[in-house]
C-alpha cells in the first residue's frame, strides 16, 4: 500500500489524531476558539452515521421535533441540580438588537429544560403518553480544552426527551434506547465494542436519578464515551409541573428520560480504528465503499476498451450492485498521490485500473482494512468487492474488540488500577473502590468509566443490596 507521512500512533497520539483529522481532510478548527468547521468528507460520513441513528430511533417509536436555540435563563434555574452541573459551560447572551436583554438568554447546552416547558403544556390525560420525541441540533458547552470531535464548544448531536406514566415505563425505554439505538448502531454500522454500564453518582448527568453509558477503547487504551442515556425520575416533571390525569382522573407527576450522542462518536471511529496509513472508514458508513481509480489511460487503446471507459463500466456495474461507487480519472494528477489520498481517507475498497492489468483482462483490488493488494479477473472483482466490504467490517470489529480484551485487566486495589490505566482498562469490584476510591481515583486523573454486573448486565437504578457485587470499569478518558 502506499503510504503517507502522519506522526506515527505509538509514538504521539494526540498529534496523530490531529494529522489525520487535517490531512484526511475530516474537519478544521473554526474561527472562534473551541469551534470546528466539518469538512465534505467527514460530514458525508456524520450522514450515514445519522442516518442509521435516525432510523433506529423511529424504529423505537420517537418522532423527530425541533426547540429553540435560546433558552431563558429562569428555564435552567428551576431544576438546581441541572444548572449547577452546567453553569460552567454555559454561553449566556445579555445583549441582542442594539439593546441589553430583560432576562438573559442561555445558548442550547441541552433541552431537557425547554422540551420540560413544552411537555407541560402538551401532556394533559394519560392517553398523551408516552410522548417520545427527538432532535437533531447543535449545542454550545463553553470548553476550556477544547479537540476536535471530542470537546468543542460547539457540536451537532441528536437528543431524546420522552414522558412516561409510570417510573418502570420510563426505566426500560431509557434501556431501549441504549442497547436497541446506541449500542447496535455503535456495534453494528460503526465496528466499535461497547461496554454498557451504569455512572456512579459522581459521574451521573446533572439532574437524573440514574444515566447509562456505552463505554468504548480508543487506540491508546483510553475510554471514550459513546452515547448516554438518562432516568429523569421526577426532577424535571415537578419543576416544569409536568403533569397528566389518570384514569381516575387525579393528577400525577411524569417519569422522563433523556438520552444523546454527538458528533463524538467520529472521534471515535478515528481512534479506533485508524491506523499509521490515516483514516480506515467501517464499510456500513463509507460515503465511498469503493472507489475505482485510473492508473493511467492507455493512449493507443479504442476508446471502449480504455481504462477510462473500462473504469466508469466498472463503477456503473458497483452502483448497480448496490453499492457506493465513486470513479477517480484524474491522470493528470500522479496516481501515487491519488493512492495516499484514497487511503488516508479510509475508503474501504479501491479498484485500479490500468492498461498493463487490461491486457491481460485484470483490474487490481485493494482492501484498505484489511492492508491486501491482489489482482482479479474484471468479470468477478465487482462479486469480489462486495465480499471483501462485509468480511471487513466484521474484521474491524473483531481487532477492536481483541484489542480492548488483551489491554483490560482483573485488579484487586486502588493502586493496581492507576497503574493499569496508564495503557488499559482495569476491573475491580466496585466495593473496593466505593466514593473514597474514586475520589484517589481523580487524584491520578482516572475515572471509574461504569459500574456493571459481573455478567456484564446494566444495573438498575441505585439498590444498596446489589452494590457490593457491581464491577467497575476503570480508565482514563477523553
């Protein structure tokens, strides 16, 4: 394959990322500190990415809506655990229209507080629940150490609000939606492992009883949080007067839910699964599954049977197929150039086609995940291509999966698990860590990432008698 020069993985990691995310040309920071700019490519595969979301989100009965921007003020102040927990990212405008504001205005960090406002005002009888809905939006979280992807101020993201009549209603659609939407999706379309868990109280979203996470390692032993979603209880109901009739007609207090991932997640799949060549794209969410390449135009060939018209053949026989096909006939530019392009962007298949492999009825397949070169009769490399696609995005899941297992280790201490998050996950149970641990935890810049069972199922919601059997899953994290 050819190759291109990044900062090698092992030896920076952070600058690696950031080679890849500028010379994969994925994204750049924007003019605002904190603030990015998504280029073409990677905002094609936010597409895909989106567009599976979106899909299995429906499938789990939410419709999609969309709130303001500005959120008044007073709106946060009403749930205090909530605006505690965000009044340090918080971006507050006081003036607008040549005149100071008569209350303030707080740009989006999250609308649990303005979707509550509306929910009031639409839920009225039991037969109005559950009211499960969804946005797509930007949020604005001022970010002191802001990296692309990761922490920016601002980020685009989907959010889910839903109201229940009863807590057990509300408890298993939160659940719903983190293995069903989140974890699949992750799982399935993006080749990333996930370990599903519970927050401690420490780590818990401002203002819910209880927040589930999908916890995922990143190429340098770290954790990444993928995707959360969040029990409400009652918080926001009683402060928003969140109310319904039931069938005896009294009045009673909703159960709500709240759930997101973002923008995050792209970092992820950079992480994951890039490689020292750049970017390597799951084939579920490649803008471009395959991209048929020119090597170079025959110059005394008939025009049907050149590598330009043989290439564009090609790429109309992909499409037809069912796949992502794109076509690069730019001979003018050098082909090896072409090449690092191609494969620091991760497209997972590249086909090239040129007039030496013509002759002999060839065309050439190169598979980006799986790092093979091999030639292939042009009758059959279309058939080739499409199973070279499925068997790697089974192989990407498959490294990821035994990476995270070969760097995660059974730890019995406090101390052995600083040390083993120095390049890994540790496991310990959790009744050896307990709130004192983690606080020590902090102190070495680790976090407890999730709490789950043994078997590896999600907890339920705080139970003291469960507790002492509960794992914690131990890490640094971005």
């Amino acid at each position: 394959m050819a190759r291109t020069v990044l900062t090698p993985r092992g030896e920076d990691f952070p600058r690696w990322y950031q080679d890849v995310i500028a010379k994969a040309e994925l994204a750049d920071n924007g003019p605002v500190r904190g603030t990015m700019v998504i280029r073409p490519w990677g905002y094609a595969i936010w597409e895909r990415m989106q567009g599976a979301m979106d899909a299995r989100i429906k499938a789990a009965g939410a419709q999609n809506a969309y709130f303001p921007l500005f959120i008044p003020q007073s709106y946060l102040s009403r749930e205090a655990d909530h605006v505690e927990g965000f009044s340090p990212e918080l971006a507050v405008v006081t003036h607008a229209g040549g005149k100071e504001l008569e209350e303030p205005v707080v740009v989006r960090p999250t609308s649990e507080t303005m979707v509550g406002e509306f929910m009031a005002k639409w839920i009225n009888s039991h037969r109005d629940l559950p009211l499960l809905l969804n946005q797509w939006a930007n949020v604005v979280r001022w970010e002191l150490r802001p990296r692309i992807f990761l922490r920016t101020t601002e980020f685009l993201w989907q959010e889910g609000h839903t109201a229940h009549v009863t807590e057990e209603d509300a408890s298993a659609y939160a659940r719903r939606i983190l293995h069903d939407a989140y974890a699949d999706f992750i799982r399935t379309e993006l080749a990333i492992p996930v370990v599903a868990g519970r927050k401690t109280r420490r780590e818990r979203f401002a203002g819910a009883t209880n927040t589930m996470t999908l916890e995922s390692m990143m190429g340098d032993g770290k954790a990444l949080q993928m995707g959360t979603s969040h029990e409400l209880g009652q918080n926001f109901a009683r402060a928003f007067d969140i109310t319904y009739t039931d069938a005896d007609q009294r009045s009673r207090l909703a159960w709500t839910t709240s759930w997101g991932s973002s923008t995050r997640m792209l970092g992820g799949l950079i992480m994951c699964h890039g490689d020292d060549a750049g970017l390597r794209v799951p084939p579920r969410v490649a803008p471009t599954q395959v991209i048929v390449t020119v090597v170079k135009d025959g110059d005394q060939a008939p025009a049907p049977s050149s590598p330009r018209a043989v290439a564009d053949r090609l790429r109309s026989e992909l499409i037809t197929a069912g796949l992502r096909a794109d076509l690069d006939d730019r001979t003018d530019l050098p082909f090896g150039r072409r090449a690092v392009d191609h494969e620091l962007k991760g497209i997972p298949v590249r086909i090239e086609v040129g007039p030496r492999d013509l002759a002999d009825g060839r065309v050439t397949l190169v598979r980006r995940i799986r790092g093979s070169k091999e030639p292939y009769p042009l009758e059959t490399v279309a058939a080739a291509a499409a199973t070279a696609l499925d068997e790697d995005q089974l192989r990407l899941y498959a490294d990821a999966e035994q990476a995270r297992d070969d760097r995660t280790v059974e730890v019995t201490t406090i101390g052995e698990a600083v040390e083993a998050a120095r390049g890994g996950w540790a496991r310990l149970p959790w009744r050896d860590v307990g709130e004192a641990g983690e606080t020590e935890l902090a102190a070495h810049g680790v976090t407890v990432r999730c709490l789950v069972h043994p078997d590896g199922r999600v907890p339920d919601t705080d139970d003291a008698a469960i507790e002492p059997e509960l794992v914690a899953i131990v890490a640094r994290a971005y």
